[in-house]
C-alpha cells in the first residue's frame, strides 16, 4: 500500500517496516552499549511509544524494566499548547537510570515538561530515546540522546502513531499529503 486514507485525509508511504526495523535495533545496539552494568528503567509515554517500546525492548540484552505512563497534549495535526499531567507513575524512581521511550518529539514541549517532572523525584539519571524527532519544530532545548530517525517537518502516521486515533496499526511510516 503505498497511500492510505485516514479520516478522508490521504497519506504516502515514506518509511518502511525494515527501515524501522534496522533504526529501531541500532537505538537498541547504543543503550546496550551505554547501559552495560546498569539496569536502566525504560519509561513509555502512552499511546504512540507502544509499537516502539515493544520492538526496542527485545532487542535490549542488558537487565531492563519498563513501565507506562501518559502524557498527551496532541490533538489532529497540530499542538494544542496544552501540557497534561504525567499519569500513572507509581513506582519510586530515585537513583535509577530512566530511559524515556518516546514515539516523536516535536515541538519538545512533552519531553521538557516530562524531564521536568521526573526530575522532582530524584533519578539518577534521564536520558530520551524517541524514534523520531522534527528538528525544523523544536520550541525548546531537549536532548534527545537516542533517536532512529530525524524527518522534516510533516505529520506522519503509523507504527504506534496516529491521527485522531486512527491509523496506529500501520506496520510502515506515512506521510500526510498537502
Ligand atoms: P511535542 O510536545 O514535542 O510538540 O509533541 C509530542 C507529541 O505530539 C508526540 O508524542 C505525538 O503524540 C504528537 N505528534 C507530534 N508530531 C506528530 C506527528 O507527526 N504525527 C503524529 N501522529 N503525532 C505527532
């Protein structure tokens, strides 16, 4: 397929199952390569990470946990501005490696807000790991230390990401057409 339609909106195949695949296992190749020794808590951001944490994490061969959270403030095509609360962290995070699993990071609003938060609770450490970022939208200063992908500034769907709550279920990354 290489054009969709989601809510009467059309889209363009732009990047495929393998590519993500190869992306996905060299973010995972880093943080074994980083993490050797420590036992990092991986943090997903709920819903778009789901597809990514999952894939990532299997390709993780050092001690590892991960929990969710949600943290939305997307609603269509454009950010709204307006940060939600992190939900459902329950666990104690002090003094462990917190690994940020996120899906994309756009205007760097959410991962600045979440740093924040997290940083309350006394971490040892954050790092951000998102599989793609928008440079060309970046509002804020966030490193994001692991990424598999840099893309300009389009709205894309599939492979965990949506647009008003559909099209999650695409294995393949697409574009939206003008
Ligand atoms: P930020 O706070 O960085 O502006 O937005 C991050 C969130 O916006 C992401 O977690 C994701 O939910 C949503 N988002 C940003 N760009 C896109 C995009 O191109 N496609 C989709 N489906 N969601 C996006």
């Amino acid at each position: 397929m290489s054009t969709i339609q989601i809510h009467g909106k059309k889209f363009k195949l732009s990047i495929t199952r393998e590519q993500i695949d190869e992306a996905v296992k060299n973010v995972a190749r880093e943080i074994n390569r980083d993490y050797k020794g420590k036992r990092p808590l991986l943090l997903g951001v709920l819903n778009g990470c789901f597809m990514f944490a999952t894939d990532l994490m299997k390709h993780l061969d050092i001690e590892c946990e991960v929990s969710f959270v949600k943290l939305s403030s997307y609603q269509g095509t454009t950010t709204t501005g307006t940060i939600r609360e992190v939900i459902g962290l329950a666990e104690s995070i002090a003094g462990r490696d917190i690994i940020i699993i996120e899906d994309i990071v756009d205007t760097g609003l959410t991962m600045q807000r979440m740093v924040e938060t997290l940083g309350t609770r006394e971490p040892a450490s954050v790092a951000i790991a998102s599989l793609f970022v928008k440079p060309a939208r970046l509002m804020v200063p966030v490193e994001v230390k692991y990424s598999a992908f840099t893309i300009p500034d389009r709205f894309i769907v599939g492979y965990g990401l949506d647009y008003n709550g559909l099209g999650r279920n695409f294995p393949d990354i697409y574009d939206a057409i003008e």
